[in-house]
C-alpha cells in the first residue's frame, strides 16, 4: 500500500478536488482526509449512521484507528459463531434479498 500527501483547499460547497500523479495506477483506492480546525461541539457524539458525526482525535489515535483498519485482529469465537450462522442461513437464489430467515 502507498500512501501520497497532497496539499487541496475544501472550497465553499464542501468539497476536494484531487489530481493524481499519472504515475498512479487505475484502481480502487481509500481517501482519508485531515485537517485542522476548532470546531465547537454541536452535540454529543453518538454511535450511528450519521453522514456528518465527528469525532477528534489524537495523532497518536489517529494513527492507531488507521493500524486497526488495515491490520485487524483475530475473529474471536462469537464472531466466528456469527459469520458460520449467517453463512449456514444465507440461501444462494436469485431472491435471497426478500426471502432470507435469521
């Protein structure tokens, strides 16, 4: 994995523009954004699926969420339990999607 810095402005509709290197290869690939600024606490953050949820971190957490992202650990027994029930229950037809039992 390659990681490359470039330097972009968010403009005024919230948005980055990149250019890639042509040294860079067709693919897919992850973007992380980071920038600084105050940004005082709207509300307490709670896990969700909110778009616009942040969370501060350190550097050093920073760095560390990163790790865990690309190196995760080990399944523990529930996790297994649960991937060998949902493989065990999935059906492979066309309509699994409607049709599908826990």
């Amino acid at each position: 994995m390659y990681a490359i810095e470039l330097p972009v402005e968010i403009d005024h509709t919230h948005q980055i523009h990149l250019q890639l290197p042509d040294t860079v290869k067709v693919g897919k690939a992850k973007v992380i954004v980071m920038y600084e600024e105050s940004m005082p606490s709207q509300k307490p953050f709670k896990f969700g699926l909110d778009d616009f949820d942040v969370i501060n971190l350190s550097g050093r957490d920073w760095r560390w969420m990163l790790d865990l992202l690309d190196n995760p650990n080990q399944p523990n027994q529930k996790m297994t339990a649960a991937l060998k029930k949902y493989q065990n229950a999935k059906h492979d037809d066309s309509d699994t999607l409607f049709n599908w039992q826990p």
